[in-house]
C-alpha cells in the first residue's frame, strides 16, 4: 500500500508505541520503518483491509497537518523578506538620485 499523499510504501507495526499504553498498530512510511520497530519493540504485520484504510487515512491527515503548519510559517517568512528587498531598492534608488 502507497501513502496518497508522497507516494511512499506503507508498513503496519504492531508494538507498544510511545505515548500509548496497549499495544496498537500504526502506520508508517517505509523510511521511518526501522526506527519505529525499535521504538514501539514490535513487528511488521498486515491487518484487514479495512483496518488498513483507517491507518492510511490517519497517516495521510498527518501529513496534511504537517503541510499546512509549513506554509503558514513559509508565508509568515515571505512578507519580512520582500519588505528587506523594498528597504533595499529603496535605498539604492536614494543612492543612485
């Protein structure tokens, strides 16, 4: 199964992950695969389809978080870095008069 939003491989592990205190089963991408089967001491496993669909949707909803919280911050940078190129032209054009 591939993620929707990056196109990664997704993997079901089965543990005890942190922050929870019965063992569950999270989705997660295929590059985080080896760090979350150390974190949570579990296995690879491959839960009914249905199940797996629920996982997926909340990784997915992760990320979309995760994206949106980046572009507000990249557009909370953008103003402040046209308004120095703005100081900027306006002081060569002082210069240059």
């Amino acid at each position: 199964m591939e993620c929707r939003i990056c196109n990664q491989r997704i993997s079901f592990v089965k543990g005890s992950h942190p922050g929870r205190k019965r063992k569950s089963t999270r989705a997660v991408h295929e590059s985080e695969l080896t760090e979350a089967l150390a974190q949570a001491n579990g296995e690879v496993v491959t839960p009914h389809p249905g199940v797996q669909r629920k996982l997926r949707q909340e990784l997915e909803g992760k990320h979309r978080r995760e994206q949106q919280v980046l572009g507000e911050t990249q557009e909370a940078a953008a103003p402040s870095d046209s308004a120095d190129q703005s100081e900027g032209a306006e002081r060569y054009s002082k210069a240059t008069a």
